[in-house]
C-alpha cells in the first residue's frame, strides 16, 4: 500500500510569508493535519496462521511455487489427453473451461505474486486438469477430485488435477464444478486439507462445504494462501478489500469425501518463502490441535492428552468457542462413529471443567485419511 505524504513548499512554509500571521497559523495546522496520520484510526488486523494446526491432511511445509522475483506465472492446460497416469475420457465443453476459468482465476486475484496462463496445448503448461476415470486410485469410490504435484528442491514445478467423469451429478452445477477445482488447486499452490467448521468458510474444508464455488474467495483462504506466498495478510491489501461482505458460515451437512494423492517429490529439508513486507502480528483468531491417538478402543483421555488439552485452552485466553471433532474413517462402522463422538465428547467436557465460561459441542466427521481417523481435533476460537 502507498502512503502520500503532503508537502508544504520547499522552505516548509504552507503560506507566503506575506501573508497575515493568522493565515498562516491556520493554512500550517491544515498542514499539520495532512502530514499526521488520523490518532482515531484503529490498527488494522492482519492475521497470522498456524498452518501445521489448520491443516490435517495433504499438507507439505515449505514447497511452493517459486515467487521470490515478485511475478511467478503458471501455465495450465485443459487440453491434455493423459493426467499423470490415466488418459483423459472426455474433453470439457465451452461452458466447463469458462467454469475452469473462473477457479484459477479466483486464485491468481488472491494472489499478488502468482499469475496463472491458460495455454491451448500442454505442451509447456506446469498444471494439466482433466475428466478420468479415476482407476489408478485407491478406494476411489467417493472421490471426485485428486491431484499430484512435483518439486525440486522444495519449489513446485508441476502438477495435474483430476476430475472424475462418472461424476456428472456433482459436475454438472456451476458452483459445485467450481469448488472442486478451487479445493484441487488449493492443494496443487500449497495448502492443506481442513476438517469442517462452522467457525469460518473455506475452500479446503474437507469434505466439502456449502456455499459452493465461492468468488471471490473467501477472506480467510485469500489471507491462508497470502501468508504461504509471503504477501500481506491485511484484509485492506485483499483484491475485494473495497466491498467486504460477511463471509457465510458453510452448512455442516457433509458431501462425497474428495481425497488426493501423496506426492512422490523429494522430501528435502523445508524451503521459506519470501520474507513479506513486516506486518502487526496479532494471536490467530483460530486454533486447531489434533489430540494423540488413543488406544485402541479407548474414549478416555490419557494423561498426555489431558496435557494437551490444557495448553489448546491456554492459547486464546480470550477463547469463546471450542469445538471437539472426533474423526472416523469414512467406509468405518457406525459403531466407530460412537467411539470417536464419545472420544470428542470427553475432551469438550474436559476443556469446560479448565474454563466453565468456554462454549463447547462436540461432533464428527468422516475422512479419507487412514492416519487422521479414530483421532479428535480441537478448534478454538475467539
């Protein structure tokens, strides 16, 4: 952002000396007033994120796209016949590549640094989207979305994003065919997988949430993918800072799971990204923690657990909310469905008997990911 500084005349005079004493008494507190900023003004609040806390999944620290010249332009193609290792079964209609437009568009006006170009051949494009038929995929039977993507030395450098074709229901609605591509490219710059909330709207909530298709992007994904890229997080600094409206909460009630792959790039020691322009840090005003695993069959905390549930609550003093998540594997019995509420259930009573003033519920959700099921996620916030 560009501040102007008001001048008052190469000698500092904001009147000609000619003038009468109280001219120019008054036109040098005009002055004044210009030259200092407004004391009533509040300190805008640019938030920090935990990423290692918001993301449960498909979330790999340090590797990014390479932004450090300040303009990192990414090429993508809809016109591939092969993603990664299936061959493409249909291509996208006109309506379709509009819609594909508008996700990768939503993301490259989130961004300052990172621009994407659709090119008319694959041939030098970094990220290839595609309909499949999702046979190269594991447990691929509620999955509508997958990526993979590759890096060297921790800068990413190419990626593909699948959709799945059977899938016409969900990819015939605007909003829905447009989520699922915000949520896949999401992955492909950076960012991880999150449970769902009522708490705040994202489009890496997974599974799914309503509202669908978001555009512009939700605040709180534009500042978590601001933040990966080094850029400000002060919402005055965001593309639609000029018309900000309330961002709706997203409708718990759950969609098909959409997972993605493992990526087979080098695991090299973590890469930085660019150092952004100092801001104001502030407490996040979200924090989530994965409690340890319990014992198998278990729904009563452990000592460590206890421990850690203690600290969470410690974190936001100011704390209003907490949320208890037991997670089960999405293909589990209903009968793991008691346990992890039951498991969710106690850590809440636990965290209200630390501070009775916290308002607490517990809840569950399916996932895709084996190493996240049978565990709770605490969510606090202010």
């Amino acid at each position: 952002m560009e501040t102007k500084k008001s001048k008052c005349g190469a000698q500092g005079y904001c009147a000609a000396v000619n003038r009468r004493h109280v001219g120019a008494i008054l036109s040098a507190l005009v002055c004044l007033n210009l030259l200092v900023p407004h004391q009533q003004a509040r300190a805008e609040v640019c938030p920090t994120y935990d990423f290692k806390s918001i993301f449960y999944d498909d979330y790999y620290p340090g590797t990014i796209w390479d932004n450090r010249s300040g303009s990192r332009n990414i090429v993508w193609s809809a016109n591939a016949s092969v993603i990664h290792d299936e061959s493409v079964v249909r291509p996208f209609s006109a309506q379709e590549l509009e819609w594909i437009r508008s996700a990768f568009k939503s993301w490259d006006d989130a961004l300052d640094s990172v621009q994407f170009t659709e090119s008319p051949t694959n041939t030098q494009a970094e990220i290839v989207i595609g309909f499949v038929n999702m046979t190269s995929i594991p447990n691929a039977a509620g999955v509508q979305g997958y990526w993979n993507a590759w890096w060297t030395n921790n800068w990413r450098n190419r990626a593909t994003i699948k959709l799945k074709a059977t899938d016409t229901a969900w990819f015939s609605v605007r909003n829905q065919f447009i989520h699922a591509v915000q949520h896949e490219l999401g992955n492909v710059l950076g960012l991880g997988d999150i449970v769902p909330t009522a708490d705040f709207s994202s489009v890496q909530e997974d599974s799914w949430q309503r509202p669908f298709g978001e555009i512009p992007l939700s605040n709180f994904d534009i500042g978590l993918v601001r933040q990966l890229y080094g850029e400000s997080t002060c919402p005055s600094t965001f593309p639609n800072a000029g018309a900000v409206t309330p961002t709706p909460s997203p409708t718990p009630s759950p969609t098909s799971s959409p997972t993605v792959s493992p990526t087979t790039s080098p695991t090299t020691s973590p890469t930085t990204s660019p150092t952004p322009t100092p801001t104001p840090t502030v407490k996040p005003a979200v924090v989530q923690r994965s409690l340890q695993a319990f014992p198998s069959g278990a729904t009563a905390l452990t000592a460590a657990q206890r421990n850690q549930i203690a600290t969470a609550v410690q974190l936001l003093p100011g704390a209003k909310k907490f949320v208890c998540t037991g997670i089960r594997f999405e293909s589990a019995p209903m009968s793991e469905n008691i346990t992890v509420r039951s498991r969710a259930k106690a850590a809440c009573d636990f965290a209200k008997q630390i501070n009775p003033d916290l308002s607490t519920w517990f809840q569950t959700r399916s996932t895709t990911a084996r190493s996240f099921a049978g565990k709770v996620l605490l969510t606090i916030t202010e």
